[in-house]
C-alpha cells in the first residue's frame, strides 16, 4: 500500500511538473499585432507579415513625401513581420530619405528605403513600439 501511494504521489509530480512546462511554452494569445495601430500623426493597419498606411494626419511629420505622391494610404510601411519572441518582431520599415541642411532641417525629399527593424509589443498587447522609438496603440 505503502509503494501504491508513493507511486501515485510521484505520477502527481510528474503531471504537475509536465503541465506547468506545457503552459510555459504556450505563445500569449494577446501579444498579436494584427489589427488597426495609431501612432497620432499616421494610422497602420498590420496584416500577417504586413502593415500599411491607413491614415495620414496633417501633423505628420512627412507629411510632404503624401503630398507629392511618394507615399500613399495603401502602401506597405512595414514588411516582412516575423515574430521572434513572445512579445518581439522584426522586419523592414520604409525609410523616407531626405537631404538636410546644416541644422538638420530637410531640404528635400530623395526617395524611399527599406531598413531592419524591431518591433515589440506590450505584454497586454495593447501597445507597440518600433526600434524603440516609435510608440503606437492599437485601436481595434
């Protein structure tokens, strides 16, 4: 009897042990990005592996590179999105070039650039932030 309950009590460990390592390895269901994200300037809609511009605000700070066409509600903004992490991403965000002048201010518009990025959302999923920088929250 003695061995009976041992076993069972060990058999218990092992279960618990094994359940609490399969829910270790379970990907949050919150952490996807897919869905509609405000910035405050520009509005993304991310899809699979890609995001593109939904809306542009007049404070945007590229507002320029819309008004003459280089950009477009409908282009991609971010490509390639492959999850890396539980609540990290990368892949490639178009990069506007520009030239500037001594102070820093752009003189022009030069043309368009895809360029590695890092995406990582917040264990809620409610906020997503881009190489660090660029802050957004999702909408719906």
């Amino acid at each position: 009897m003695k061995n009976t309950i041992k076993l069972f009590g060990i058999v218990a460990i092992v279960a618990a042990v094994g359940l609490l390592v399969v829910s270790c390895l379970t990907v949050p269901t919150n952490t996807s990005i897919d869905g509609v994200w405000d910035r405050g300037d520009i509005v993304i809609t991310i899809s699979g592996d890609t995001a593109v511009f939904t809306q542009f605000n007049q404070n945007y700070r590229h507002i320029e590179v819309v008004n003459i066409g280089m950009v477009n509600i409908g282009d991609q903004n971010i490509r390639n999105i492959k999850r890396v992490g539980y609540y990290s991403f990368t892949g490639e965000l178009l990069y506007i070039l520009s030239d500037k002048d001594s102070s820093g201010e752009i003189i022009r518009y030069t043309g368009l650039d895809w360029r590695n990025c890092t995406i990582s959302v917040s264990t809620s999923g409610k906020i997503m932030t881009i190489d660090g920088v660029d802050t957004y929250t999702k909408m719906q």
